[in-house]
C-alpha cells in the first residue's frame, strides 16, 4: 500500500479523485479510462468483474465533467458486488439463475453513491449468491490463492487498483476475509448502518454491506455519503483504550495471524496504548456455529424459497445442502441461536467495558491455496452475528508474502469511535 | 364473525377449505369462482384489489385439484399486499412510478405460501410504498370510512370475505390498524420473523410482515408455513398472567377504546386470568416519536433513494416531505431513537416480568370518516418499534356499530405462547 512516487490515475485514492477533479487537474474521463485500462490488462488473469460497461462509465464520467461539483463523491470509480441492484447493468447474482437479469432501480447504496457522483464502474464478482460457492475471481498476489469471499471481486479490483473503492456484503465474513486475503481495508459498519434495499439477502438477520478501499479517508468519505452523516470522531483525544481479544478461535489462526495480532498489540502498547487482554464469557464460543450453521441456513432455506421452488437444478451442491438442511431445521434449534446472539450482544457493554475498540484476529492466515474455498468466516463471523462494526487493516505479511490482516472490532452504533481508533492504529502500524 | 348457518364458500376460513378439500367434499377451482363472485360483486365499492387475475387463479386451482395434496395450504386463496413481489402478477407498491412493474421473482414469503398449495388470488391495495398516502380502498362496513392501512387491501378483502386471508406489513400500524377497522384479526410477529426478501422497504429496522384472517386457526396456519414450525403452544397449562397497559397514549384514545379495554379486562379477571396493571418507564413515551417520526423518516429517505433520484416528481407530496426530513436529520438524531428503541426493549423482560401477554389499546377508536387519513399509528407503533410480537383481536363495536380491536402483545421470540394466550382470551370474548 506505500505509494508510488507518481501514481497512475487508477492507483488514485477516492480522496485524491475527489481533490484533483475538483482542483481542476485531472477529469472523471481521464480516472475512468485509467481504471479500464488497469481492468483491460489484468483482468483475464484476476477476473474480478462479473460485467463491465466501458461505454456507460465513460459517458457517465464526460456527463460529470460537463456539470457542477454533483456530490462528495464527484467522478470517484466504484465497483458493486454483484448482488446487489443495478439500474444499468446486470445483476446476476453469481448464479445462472439470474444470467443477464436487469433490476428495475438502482439499490439504495448505490443511488446514494451516485446521487454524490460516483461512477459505477462495474459489477463486481460474489460467490453464488453470496455464499461459499466460488467465482472466477483469482488473488491479485498470486492466481492460484483464493481472494477470499463472497466479496471476491470487489477485494481483488481495489487490491488490483482496478478502481477506489467497492461495496461488498457480510453474512459471515465476506467484507473483512477477502479484504484481509487481497491487502486492502474492509469495514463492516453496525448491523444496519447502510441500508439494503435493493441487497438480494443471503440471511436477513446477518446480512450487513460493507466496504473495501485502499485508505482509511476512503472509508470515510463513502461511510459520509451513505449514512448522510460524519463517518469518523474528529479524534480520540487519548490513546485508544484497547482490549486483546484473541478469542475461543484463536487456535484455529495460523503462525502469521498469531504474530500479526501479537505485533500489533506490542507495538500499540508501546505507543501508549493502554493495552489489556479480554476474554469473552464461554458461551461466546457458540456464536460461530450459531450464526455459520444455525442462523446461515434456517434463513437461506427462506430467502431462497422462490428459486428452491422452481430452480433447484441451477443451485449448487453446497448451497443446495445449506437449504436442505435450513428446511429441515426444527424452528426451535433457530429460536435459539437467535437468542444466544441476543444474549451475547447484551453482554457487549459488559466486554468492552474500559475498552475504545478490540484487537482481534481477521482471518486464519494468508490466503490459502486454490480457488474452489474462499477460506474460514469463523474469526469474522463471530463479530458478524454480534452486529459490532468491525473493520480489517492489512497490517501484516505471511511466510509467502502475502497480506496478512488484523480486525479491530468497535462498539455497536459507534462507529465512529471505531474509525477514530483504527487512524490511531493504522498511523502507528501501516508499513 | 359468526358463522352463518350454511357458509358461502368465499366466507370459509383457509383451516376448513384445507380440511373441506381434502375430504373431497369441494374443489379449489369452486372456492376461487366463489371468492372470485364475491369480487366481482362487491370490489367496485371496497377496491380491495390492485390487480386480480382470474384466470390464472383458476388455472393454479385447476392444477391443484388435478394433483396429489401439495401442502398445509393446499387450495387457499390469498392476498399479497401490492409492496411483495409476485412473479406472476404486477407489484405496483402503490405508487406510477411502479404500474405495471413485473418482479422477476416472488418474494421469499409468496414462494412460501405456493409451495405449500396456496393460490395467489391477487395483490391487495397498498398505501402508495405503504406509508401514509391512502389508496382507493373503502371500510367494509362503511365505505365512507377508512379501512386503516397502510394494508388497506388486505383488511378490507378478509373482512368483505373475498379471500381466506392475507399478508400485510407494518412499519408503524400497517397489519393491526386495518384488521382492526376492519374487523379482522391481525397479527404482527416478532420483528424478522417472516423472511423479507422480496419486500419492498420503508424503514427496515421496522418492516414486519405480517398477516391478516377471520380466525386464529388461520393465522397459526399460515404461520406455520412461513416459519416452517409450530405457530402456537400446545397450551398454556393455567389461564395467562395478563398486564393492562394503557400506555402513555391513553388519553389520545376514544371512550370506545378505553371501553374495550377495560371491558376486556373486567371479563378476563372474572374468567380467572390473573390480571394486573402494568406502566411502562417513563421514556418509553418517547418510541412514538422515535419510531415514526425519526426512525421511519430517516431510514425512508435513504431506502427511496433510488426513486428520490430519477422519479422524485411522481412521489407524493405527504411521503416527499417525509424524504426530505429524513435525508436533512442529522445523523446524531437517528441514532439517538435507535437508542432509545434498544434500551426499552432491553428493559422489557421487566416490563413482562410475571406476565404471559399485555393487553393493551390497538386503535384510538372506530375507523374514522373519510379516505383521505387511513388514521393514527400511534398505539400500534411503539410495540413494532420494540419488535415484540401483537395481535388485534376483533372483540367490541363503537357506537356506530362499527368493529373495535383490542390489542395483546407478547414476549419476544415466544410468538407461540401469544397464540395460546390470544386462543384462551379469544374464547371467552368473542361474540
């Protein structure tokens, strides 16, 4: 993520796009052929697009260069997860259920990012239906790791400098994990924070859109435009007070994801963080197969009814099995998922008591080897399931080079506290 | 509500033409001619119906009747509030900016209620994207008067026996209101409890689907299907622990709400139901604001972005100015009424502390004159902002005979003991 001496025009962050067009130095046109010329030379090897439309954008962009300064957002590139509404392109779900499918209207994210001039570039590859059933989309490090899911495409284009910024959606780990796998940052606001219409749902209780950019000003400035309100605290005033959380998980994480979150922590601690250890009470260690298995499934067995009933042979064997297995599913056995994740989400004060924001563990380690698993949600979905913001900063590197994240985990409804604390944090660990 | 001697086969509840069908005693393709006479009949003054294709729901029928027993709701006829998508009938929420519009897909819900043998009879008139703007529809049992809304349709289509029973939603009053103008049971369950996919938004920290029927059977019926388990407790053992909560809307209410309600109470104390009065903390007067003012406007204006953006001059000048409020609110505003909406359900296990069920007001009195207000939601608001389960039971008439409900609300997540408890107060207040 250092910055090279002369950006290209697609390496731009959404905040230097912002800045230049306004300063007069560069145009929407000119950042949107740059974008599809990176997309045109990498494309066949990341495959992170589900549909482009290089004529629409550009004309969108010479539309913007002609008018005045439409919004915070003015000739910025964005890509959206394929899942999510599009007016004027495709929105296909990563199934061949929905191949060319056209949405009558734009989802609400994405005519709040247009409504303040972003430029949808493309729509970005997901897993079937934002699952754990893969797409094309390769890691931008290396073609034969995954890029993480079911936000694949959209961690790959930002990592790949294909454009700014993407939305992505996480049910259980599907903003932070390829944000994490591909080296970008991803933030998973308060359950509820960006609104969904227009979001096909995977599981409606989880269901949470995101984003993934390259820099923490990024985040903000497009958290600003779809939550009509200021993204970030202005500061902290202190150090940020925060809790280690390795979590009942934390055996699961490899040598990388250990030393990645153990460094952070140490290197905090000596920047004056007051630092301490948190344990989460026991019954936390259920909220992983609460959420992945119990809540995942009895709610896609729903949301997926109409296509269950009438093309059940165009879903795959692993989404088929979650159905099954949802529909089958005593409604007790879902009663009480739902009820642990209240329970533990009650006793969230409880957690961060003292505490401004928690370190956490992202994601197991690198990306692993192979394209057909998009990884382990489990160190995400436990944060998922709690509807805490949670955010990824990819501060680390593994054995094979490759990016390695931590997740820091706010408080419910304060998000802006987490984006205050994570500018500390990212200050003092960023490469 | 009573029974006539020899019931029409429009006026059959879906529990008996289910049991009727099976017997072979009548077809399905007889009980939609006979809902679809009585339509013809009486929809030129109730306009329930936004659109009803006759055709193709006898041809559903038809096909049922050729085939072995699909489901529990095999060969019923129901109504689908015009903001839920059917792929098979135009989904208008209401509104020009939708006429003619043909979703690709049903809803999660619809493709529910088919797959258990259910026939889409048609789409029931809706408040313009059910907000506040009336829609053509009259009171049943006076079509000078409202039939409450914003499920206009579906209130008045139980009520005027065109059909079996009907989906709703409620984001303020939108399923109590008209089945209590209307005369009808309505029944908003537990917030998130009937998949929303394929819904089309208001304020979804609020939007409950909900349901609409002549008996409780009905509704635990269709519940059953949509929840995939059991509606209600097998039974409660003793009689409930009731709480009267007037509320802090008490004093908006009229002599003949405040009659039901004590009248209500009176009989069930004489019936041994262990009764007692029950004030709710004093900050819970501040959800009816929350809900339907701050909530409602600001998460309105972010899910209507889309139209806001291209189609703002179709939009109503009553939902515009609720768009308008909502995207100036500062963001600091919102987040207080979410607030104030999670500290008060977390304090409700003491606000039910000793009780099975409160009974509390539903409407502040008989279904007002005029189409243009479809009346207040204040009384139904503040439980859907606390995601608790209520039913409207249509126990009393005002003084102008018209139908008046009472309103009983039951613990979060346990819909299935408000069913034993409605069940047990409905059998000794009915008519």
């Amino acid at each position: 993520m250092a910055s090279p001496p002369t950006k290209a025009l697609n390496e731009l962050s959404a905040t230097e796009i912002v800045k230049r067009i306004a300063a007069g130095e560069i145009t929407a046109e000119q950042v949107v052929a740059g974008c599809l010329e990176r997309i045109a030379a990498r494309e066949s090897v990341v495959h992170a697009f589900a549909n482009v439309d290089a004529k629409l954008a550009l004309k969108a962009a010479r539309e913007l260069d002609r008018g005045p300064r439409r919004g915070a957002l003015h000739g910025v590139p964005i890509g959206i997860k394929d899942v999510i509404d599009t007016a004027d392109l495709p929105t296909e779900m990563g199934s061949p259920i929905y191949r060319g499918h056209r949405p009558t209207c734009d989802a609400a994210s994405v005519a709040l990012l247009r409504a303040a001039g972003a430029i949808i570039l493309g729509k970005t590859v997901t897993c079937e239906f934002a699952g754990m059933t893969a797409g094309p989309t390769t890691n931008p490090h290396n073609p034969a790791r995954t890029p993480g899911g079911s936000s694949s495409g959209s961690g790959a284009a930002v990592a790949d400098f294909m454009l700014a910024a993407a939305l992505g959606t996480q049910t259980g780990g599907s903003v932070l994990r390829p944000a994490a796998y591909c080296g970008v940052i991803g933030y998973k606001p308060t359950f509820g924070a960006f609104n969904r219409a227009g979001l096909k749902f995977a599981a409606e209780s989880l269901d949470t859109i995101g984003l993934l950019a390259r820099t923490l000003d990024d985040v903000a400035l497009i958290t600003s435009v779809l939550i009509g309100g200021k993204a970030a605290a202005a500061s902290l005033g202190a150090a940020p007070r925060i809790g280690l959380c390795r979590t009942p998980l934390w055996d699961t994480a490899q040598a990388e994801t250990k030393h990645a979150v153990e460094d952070a922590a140490a290197r905090l601690a000596k920047a004056a963080a007051a630092l301490r250890d948190v344990t989460l009470p026991a019954d936390f260690a259920g909220l992983k197969t609460a959420a992945r298995e119990t809540i995942n499934n009895y709610e896609r067995s729903k949301s997926m009814a109409a296509e269950w009933a009438s093309r059940a042979a165009e879903i795959s064997p692993k989404l088929s099995r979650c159905i099954k297995l949802g529909m089958e599913m005593p409604h007790e056995e879902y009663l009480g998922a739902i009820a642990l994740g209240e329970s533990c989400r009650a006793r969230l004060p409880d957690v961060f008591e003292g505490f401004d924001v928690l370190l956490a563990p992202c994601v197991q380690g690198e990306a692993p080897l192979g394209l057909d698993s998009t990884g382990d949600p489990g160190f995400q979905a436990i944060w998922t399931i709690l509807h805490v913001p949670a955010m990824s900063l990819p501060t680390h590197r593994g054995p094979n080079g490759l990016p390695v994240g931590i997740q820091l985990v706010g408080h419910r409804y304060d998000d802006q506290r987490l984006f205050a604390c994570a500018r500390w944090i990212w200050e003092r660990l960023a490469c």
